[in-house]
C-alpha cells in the first residue's frame, strides 16, 4: 500500500506561469517532508524541505505548503522556467525512523517556452 | 567535486553472476542509505548505515544482497546470484540528518 501518492503521472506548465505539484499521504507518523528533482540518467536532486511544526517553506522559486489535517503537501514553482522540465519526487519520513525515506512515483513537469 | 559518487555508472551482468557497487558519501556524513529505483516506481530504501553499523534493512534486501560500510566511509552493495528481477537503478545517498543527497546511481541490466 503506498503511503505517498502522487497522483498526477504528468504536468505541462507555459513558461512563466505557476506550476503546482501535489502528494498526499496516508501515514500519520509522517513528521518530515522533501521535494526532489529528477533528470534522466542522473541521481535525484534535493529541493526543498518541511517539518510537520510548520505549514510554509519557501526557498527562491520554491515554496511548499503542508495541509496536516488533510495530509496533503504541494510545491508551488513560479514563475516556471523550461530548466524545471524533470520528473519531481515527493518523499517521507517518519518520526522514530532512522531518516530513511518513503518517496512516491512523480511528476513529471514540462514547461513549455 | 564534493558530491556522493558512485561507480560503476552502468553494469551489465548475465543472470546468476554476482555484482558489487560502490558509493562515496559526502566526508562529513555519518549517515548512508542505499535504495533502489525501477522504471516509473520513485526509489525504494533498502539499508541505511551510521558510520559503519548497519542499522536498518527493508525485507526488500533478500540474502542475496549484502552491505558494508568498513570504517565509516565509502560503502558497496553486493548483489549475488543476480535475476533479472534485479535489474534497477542503485542509487546511495549522504546526510547528516533529514536531507539526503543522492549520487548519479549504477544502473544493473541482468540479462
């Protein structure tokens, strides 16, 4: 059973424009959040982070948004650039793990010029 | 280049050989993950390491992989009696803490 979805397989974005990733998931203990970026062929980049206490993490373009109560974090991109096009990875972790992390199956984003 | 390597990059195998990867992690890390990634699947932990003890496996790791990470510093994953079913891309990451840091991955094709 996955425990992070990411629903949407794939995203077309125009150039400028807001791009909006969505993941949700569905285990409780969850207290620690990332966002990575994938480009084929290469390891996954790390983009951004949130712990559970906070709601909000914003770095440059990047901002994320946790919603606890519905279990649901999103990464907003803007504006958008054609350098954004990847495969983008929501991942987990639990608190008490030893940091080992749940990821789910992307998004991939095209920005379009 | 500061960065988690790995090697090799890409490693094609007949199906019952054995294959061992390597990883370097970032030198001030103390933690090391290995996981694994197939085609449309985000990656999949397998074993995490605190300097040198291994301190977790996923039931995803059978008795034909093992990992060792002497000293602390870089670490191999060995794959024995490789399937096809193995094939995948290895991928290890570095972190100090929550964030972690991957490195470009080996990519294994059993045939």
């Amino acid at each position: 059973d996955q425990q992070v979805k990411q629903n949407s397989p794939s995203l077309s974005v125009q150039e400028g424009r807001i791009s909006i990733l969505n993941c949700d998931y569905t285990n409780s203990m969850f207290d620690y959040f990332l966002w990575y970026k994938k480009y084929p062929a290469e390891g996954p980049t790390f983009l951004i982070s949130i712990s559970s206490i906070k709601d909000k993490n914003e770095d440059g373009r990047f901002t994320v948004f946790l919603n606890k109560s519905a279990k649901h974090l999103s990464l907003h991109i803007v504006p958008s650039q054609p350098g954004d096009s990847a495969v983008y990875f929501c991942a987990a972790s639990a608190e008490g793990s030893q940091g080992n992390l749940i990821f789910g199956k992307g998004t991939k984003l095209s920005v379009k010029p | 280049d500061t960065g988690v390597s790995q090697n090799p990059r890409h490693k094609i195998t007949k199906r019952g050989q054995n294959v061992t990867f390597r990883c370097d992690p970032i030198s001030e890390h103390n933690r090391l993950y290995w996981y694994r990634q197939t085609l449309g699947q985000g990656p999949e932990f397998l074993t995490y390491f605190q300097n040198e003890a291994q301190l977790e496996k996923s039931r995803l790791l059978s008795d034909r992989f093992s990992a060792e990470r002497p000293k602390g510093s870089f670490s191999t994953l060995e794959i024995q009696r490789t399937e096809q079913g193995d094939s995948a891309m290895y991928l290890c990451a570095s972190s100090t803490y929550y964030e972690q840091y991957f490195g470009p991955g080996t990519r294994l094709t059993v045939t």
